[in-house]
C-alpha cells in the first residue's frame, strides 16, 4: 500500500489544504473594522460591523467544517479504507455494473450524511441569525431528499453509460466516454429550466408592466430576440438576491430572483439584465462551453491511462485495479491539474464580467450598475475587502471595487 503513489496522493492533498488554510488566514487578516474609502456610505455603522461578524463567522465555519472533512479524509487515506471497501463489496458482487455504482452509490450517501450536520448548522444557525434564511425545516429536508434522487438517477445513468464503455470500447473508452458525457450535459444545459429548475422552485414569466417595457426597450436597443424573462421565488429559500442567464438558441432565458426585485428600482433590474445580456451577445456562454467540453476530453483521455493501474489500487488500499478505484485515484492525483485548470477558467471569467459590465455601460445603464450592485453587496454582506491572492485563486467575478472602477 505504501507506494510512490500513496505519498504523491498523501502530499497532494494535505498541501492542497493548508493552501487553502492559508488563503483564508490572509482573508481573515485583512478585516477591517473600516469600510474603503470608495465605498463610504454604503453602509451604515451596525450594518457594517454586522457584515464584518457575518464574514468572521462564515470564515470560523469554513475552518471547522473544512478541517473535519480533512481529518476524515486523511484517515480514510492513511488506512486505505477505500480499498477495504472495495474488498468488503467483493464478497457480495463482482459484478461489472453492479459493484461501482454500488461503491460510488454507498460513498456519497456516506458523504450526504456527514454534511447534513454542517449544512443544517450553516443554514438554521448562521443564516438564520443573520436574517438570510427563509427556508423552513420541512422545505430543508425535501431539498436535501430531491438533491439525493436527482443525483443517484441522473448520476447513475451517466455513471452506467461510461461503464458500459469502458466495458466495451477498449483503446476508444476516453474519446467514447467523452462524447457521452459531452452529449449528456448538452441537453441538460438545453433543458434545465423545464426539467430540473421546477423541481425546486416555481417560475412566472414576468407580467406585462413598467419593467417589463423597460426590458423589452433595452433588448430592441440592444438587438436582442429576448421573449422569455421569468421571475423564480428564490424568497422561500433565502433573501439574498441573484438573476442568470440560462440555455441558448430558442431555449435561452433570463430568470430573476423575486428577491432582486423586491431590492432594485427597474433602472437597476435593467442594468442587470443588460449585464446578463452583455454575456450572451459576446458569447461567453457558448465559449464556456466549449472550454468544459476540451477540459473534459483531455480528463477523459489522462484518465484512460490510470484505469488499470495495479499501483494507483494498491494505494488506496485495494488489491484489484478496477473502474472505481481508478476513478478516485486519478482525481486525487489530478487535483493539482484540476486546480490549475480552475484557475484559468476563473481569469477567463472574471474577464468575461468586465466585459458583460461594459457592454451594459455602452446603453447608458453603468451608474445604475453599479448602484445595482452596491445594493446586491449590501444585501448580502459580501466581502468589500478580499485579499488579491484570494480574489486570483477562487473569485469568479472581480470585487465590487474592482468593477466600479472599471465602470
Ligand atoms: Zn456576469
């Protein structure tokens, strides 16, 4: 068990933590009981020294539950209880469909189960003290219940079919398990407000009205075919207010929480939008895409050359190299990879939402952004203040401060 590989997989992943460890303790550093000068006035006093325990608190918790699932996952590692597992499920199936699903089926159920405390805290204790959650404790538990079915049907069905290839497709596994993949989150992608978002929450199209004339106002100056806006009641769950773009071609639709609308005059939801539609004019979305489909297909290709490695196995404690100790090898090695990756997709981003910002500002909409966005960070007590190796590593989108000087 104790291979080379069970030392790169042990480093990777302790050193992977304290990095993370470490950029939070720069954030934390960087508190100030002082808002910055830019931004004076957009909070008052208590509200502020409110937001300051809001991010101390959540970045307590992030230590505490971070570290738990640390400890746990080291021990799983250090005592090769993955290949135990395997072991164990041997005696009963050895089946090739039966014994993975089943493994990777009783792993996240185990995972579900140890987040459920920690979820529970986060949303009934720190939300619930700082006037966020909406959510009621019947509502919690039936989302965690759909979450769980959705992802063993969904999950199993896209698990089986790369099975079945791996199977059967011999020396062509990464390119067919690639484009299964691929083909599947397409038409998840293209049918994911029918099917999924309904599951969760109720959409209304956005009722004829004054912000319903402003929208179509800006779309026509804006060249934008745009029929379908829905407001979704993302009030059951919480106050924190959002709106996205979601789909493409005739499927493409923009969705605001009835949060945001509560919180924004129509100027403001209108800048929202025009940022939103800045996204697709300039095809980030369909870009992205692309970039996911590439990434996957070089994951998928690496990953066909650790399959059956008998070393990988012996590391996690197993004896047999097999599909699902493979699977879980590899994306321990990976991580760094994986990280970078992250990375880049996180520039191209946070790219991509200046020039979203700007595209809104080309229609006049810029000071009504950023008052849109001003009240967005009050609302939800963000960060005014991350650390910039914070910001390069895990920000998907620039600070407030950031983008108000770009606008
Ligand atoms: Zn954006």
């Amino acid at each position: 068990m104790y291979n080379l590989y069970f030392f790169i997989i042990i480093s990777i992943f302790v050193l992977s933590f304290v990095w993370g460890q470490v950029l939070s303790y720069l954030n934390r550093k960087r508190m100030s009981p002082l808002i910055p000068k830019e931004l004076e006035g957009i909070y008052n006093p208590e509200e502020y020294a409110k937001q300051q325990d809001y991010q101390k608190t959540n970045s307590r918790f992030g230590l505490l539950s971070g570290g738990f699932s640390f400890v746990v996952i080291l021990s799983v590692l250090l005592f090769g209880f993955l290949g135990w597992f395997d072991d164990l499920l041997r005696e009963y199936t050895e089946q090739f469909l039966v014994l993975p699903l089943l493994f990777f089926g009783l792993l996240m159920l185990a995972n579900a189960i140890i987040d459920f405390p920690f979820e529970w805290y986060e949303t009934f204790t720190i939300e619930e003290r700082f006037g966020f959650n909406k959510s009621t404790r019947k509502l919690f538990l039936l989302d965690g219940l759909k979450g769980i079915l959705l992802s063993v049907i969904l999950g199993g069905l896209i698990l089986t079919a790369v099975l079945y290839i791996y199977q059967y497709a011999g020396q062509w596994f990464w390119l067919l398990a690639w484009l299964a993949v691929s083909g599947f989150s397409l038409v998840m992608t293209f049918f994911y407000s029918e099917w999924i978002v309904p599951l969760f929450n109720k959409q209304t199209p956005l009722a004829d009205g004054e912000l319903r004339t402003a929208i179509e106002n800006f779309a026509r100056k804006a060249g934008f075919q745009l029929t379908d806006i829905y407001v979704m009641d993302g009030s059951k769950r919480s106050t924190k207010a959002n709106a996205y773009f979601t789909g493409f071609g005739k499927k493409k639709r923009i969705v605001l929480f009835d949060t945001l609308m509560n919180d924004l005059n129509t100027e403001e939801i209108v800048a929202v939008l025009a940022h939103e539609t800045g996204h697709y004019k300039k095809k980030h979305i369909i870009y992205s895409m692309l970039l996911s489909v590439l990434t996957t297909g070089a994951t998928f290709y690496i990953l066909s050359l650790f399959l059956e490695n008998q070393q990988l196995a012996e590391a996690l404690g197993g004896k047999t190299p097999s599909f699902h100790l493979g699977l879980i090898g590899f994306s321990l090695l990976f991580a760094p990879v994986s990280e970078i990756l992250g990375l880049a997709v996180n520039f191209i981003s946070r790219k991509n939402e200046y020039e979203a910002d700007a595209f809104a500002a080309q229609f006049g909409l810029g000071e009504a952004l950023v008052s849109a966005l001003k009240k967005i960070s009050v609302q939800s007590l963000s960060n005014l203040n991350p650390h910039p190796l914070v910001v390069f590593w895990h920000y998907s989108h620039p600070t407030l401060l950031q983008r108000m000087h770009a606008l």
